[in-house]
C-alpha cells in the first residue's frame, strides 16, 4: 500500500478498561481497521492522565491504576477514514476522538 505525502491521523482517547461486546475496544477499534484495510493503527497505553470527569488515571508503585489511559492513533487517507468513523460514534461513549491532518514522511 502506497500512502500519499498528505494523510490524516484519527486519534481516539479512552480508558482501558472501556468494552465493546466484552472485549477490550482499544482492541475492537483496531481490528476493524485492518478489516477496513487502513494503512495502520498503534496503541499507547498511557501512565497519567484525565479527562472530562477530571478523574486521575496513573501508574503509581504503591498503586496500580485499574484503568489507565489508552491512545489509539490510525493513519490513512481522510476518505479510509471515514469509513471507521461510523464504528467508532456506535462504540466510543466516553472519550475524545479528533482527526488532524499530517505529513507523511516514509512509509
């Protein structure tokens, strides 16, 4: 797959322990984006974090929290995209999504 110089990434903040049909949704989202053929998708599982509860999520050594931050990013074209967006308004209830137009370098 050849991806153009000029992409777009869609971006998708939520917790750990969010589920989609018992299972993780980090892991729901990325599945159905390389069902969708989208150029890739990574995971980052954050140590610190808040949201719009303004609730804390960090790793701590004498604490562990039970849900962390997770980043989910997906790189493609803005037309690929859209194709995931509908699954992703029936699954993300709470959480930030955004979609940012970047520069590809190598890939």
């Amino acid at each position: 797959m050849k991806l153009p110089e000029k992409a777009m990434m869609l971006r998708i903040f939520i917790g750990e322990n969010d589920n989609y049909n018992g299972k993780p949704l980090y892991e729901e989202i990325v599945l159905k984006a390389r069902d969708l053929n989208l150029a890739g998708a990574t995971v980052t599982r954050g140590i610190l974090g808040f949201g719009a509860n303004s609730r804390i999520r960090a790793v701590k050594i004498l604490t562990l929290s039970e849900d962390l931050p997770v980043i989910v990013e997906i790189i493609d074209t803005e037309e690929n995209l859209n194709k995931l967006i509908p699954f992703i308004d029936e699954t993300v209830v709470e959480g930030l999504v955004t979609l940012e137009n970047i520069r590809v370098v190598k890939y």
